[in-house]
C-alpha cells in the first residue's frame, strides 16, 4: 500500500469511474485498474463492484475509503506543520486575548521566538466577546478567555479549560478589609472599585456594590495596569479570578490582598482557550497554550 494508491482509490469513488480517475492523474485505465486491484489483493479484501456502468463500493470498500481519507487527511496535515517548521512560522499567527493574559502573552512570544527566529505574532485586546468573535470570524487562530463555569457557550468553538479559579475581592494589603476572611456584601460600606469590563464582573460587582449607597465605582476599564494602579496606589477594590492574581508581577503581587467571596465561593471562574471546531487547532497554538499554561503554574 502507497499514498499514490490511496489518490487514485479515492479519486475513482469519488468519480464512479476508472475512466475519470486515470484521466485526473494522466494515467491509462488499466494502471490505475491495477493499482486499485493489487491494494484488493494486499488488503484482501473486494473494495469496488465493477460494473458496465462504472464502479461501487462494497460494504468493505466504504470502510476503506473512510481510513485511506483519514490517512491522506493526516498526511497533509503533517505536510502542513513540515512547512511551518522549514519557514520558520513566516507566516502572521493572531491571538486575540482579554487584557489579563497580554503579560503570558508576551513573554510566550519571547520564548517561542528564540526556537522560531521568524515567528510573527499579532495580539489583539478586547473583552470577552470581542475575542470570540474575533476566533468565530476566523481573524484569529486562538484566543484567551475567562468564564463561567455555567456560562452557555458557542457551539461552533472548542473551549479548552486551563486553569480553574473563582472569583475574589482584590484590595491594597493595607486596607482594613484586608484582615477578613471573606467579603459579604454587607462588609463593604463607602468602599471605591475599579472594575474590569466584563459581564460577570460587573453582575457580581452590582450585587455587592449596590448594598450599600456609599460605595461607587470609580474607573471601569480593560486597561490592567490602570485597574492595578489604581487598588495599589489609589486604595481602590477590585474583582477579579484569583488565578489572574497569581500571574502578576511581584512588585504588584506583594502590595495586594487577595479576600474570597462568600455569595460565590461555589461559582467557579476558567481560564480557557477557544478555537473553532472547523479548524484543528495548530502546532503554534498548542505550543503557546502549553507555555502559557507552565508560566501560571511556574
């Protein structure tokens, strides 16, 4: 058995016909009636009915054609990760992300670059429904995203879960809150936030903010390092999924308090990957998602 007898079996299913099969690969007819019999005779097996009409495939035939296909599939593929490899990933990769993971992002890109010295990477920002729409359109081959455990989710993508956390107040290590255990809505009075635009986000964010008047929101942003400045330096809360906090770099790390939330110590938070289901996901992406994944639990 050969890839070349594997063309012209499929070739001839596809057409009904010896005839139109030898004439697609310039071939003679009886040639590629050998070829098709002497895999018959190595697989042992009767793959076509011939007839004065053309051909069709046996019960046994249709289970052939179905691996021949998958194979001639894979071939392809592997064809297709050879090239990427000879060239150096030339080629644009996009990722589209939401602003938390631009960090992991970047330094996957670092590192990816010394083994790939042409790679060339393109991030795109947004919230959460901006990167999956910008993986459904097919403008990007991955992104990064947080969500809800019960969260409904597109059907046309492949959700990948990374890392699993739940959702946490964020505060300056100097806070009084600081020394709870865990925040109810009832232990935030004429408290300031700095919100991350996200649904979620913002639907727990109301519940515990709206308790009490005094408190109010004071920025509401996708911008990370405005939202961090902000709880550091301007003694603001925010919410966001403890894994993200993990993430940080030290010098934000050691200036913050990490408090957990009892309305929704129950409500897990993902961190995941989406690609489309239409499009098998990359070598590049698998390998960006593995290191992304090794710097949070590095």
């Amino acid at each position: 058995m050969n890839m070349t007898q594997l063309h012209y079996l499929i070739t001839a299913a596809g057409f009904g016909s010896f005839t139109k099969a030898a004439s697609v690969h310039q071939m003679t007819v009886p040639a590629i009636s050998q070829s098709i019999r002497q895999l018959e005779e190595e697989l042992d097996t009767v793959i076509f009915n011939r007839t004065k009409k053309g051909i069709a495939a046996t019960k046994e035939g249709q289970l052939v054609l179905q691996h021949a296909a998958s194979i001639l599939k894979s071939l392809d593929v592997m064809k297709q990760e050879l090239s990427q490899l000879k060239e150096g990933y030339s080629e644009p990769f996009i990722i589209s992300t939401i602003p938390g993971m631009v960090p992991q992002v970047v330094q996957a890109t670092i590192e990816l670059s010394k083994k790939y010295p042409s790679l060339n990477v393109q991030m795109l920002e947004g919230d959460t429904q901006s990167v999956i729409n910008h993986v459904n359109e097919g403008y990007a081959s991955m992104g990064l995203i947080t969500y809800s455990a019960k969260q409904q989710r597109d059907a046309s993508l492949e959700w990948m879960p990374l890392i699993q956390g739940k959702a946490v107040l964020i505060v300056n290590k100097n806070s009084t809150l600081s020394a709870l255990h865990a925040i109810s809505a009832e232990d935030l009075i004429n408290e300031v936030f700095a919100l991350y635009k996200d649904e979620d986000i913002e639907r727990i964010a109301q519940h515990l903010i709206s308790r009490h008047p005094s408190n109010r929101i004071a920025l509401s942003t996708n911008n990370m390092e405005a939202l961090y400045q902000m709880v550091v330096r301007g003694n603001a809360a925010t919410i966001g999924p403890d894994f993200i906090v993990h993430s940080l770099p030290p010098e934000y790390r050691e200036q913050l308090a990490v408090i957990p939330l009892q309305q929704y110590h129950t409500e897990a938070v993902i961190l995941g990957r989406i690609t489309r289901k239409k499009d098998s996901a990359t070598r590049l992406a698998d390998e960006f998602t593995a290191r992304i994944l090794e710097l949070f639990n590095g």
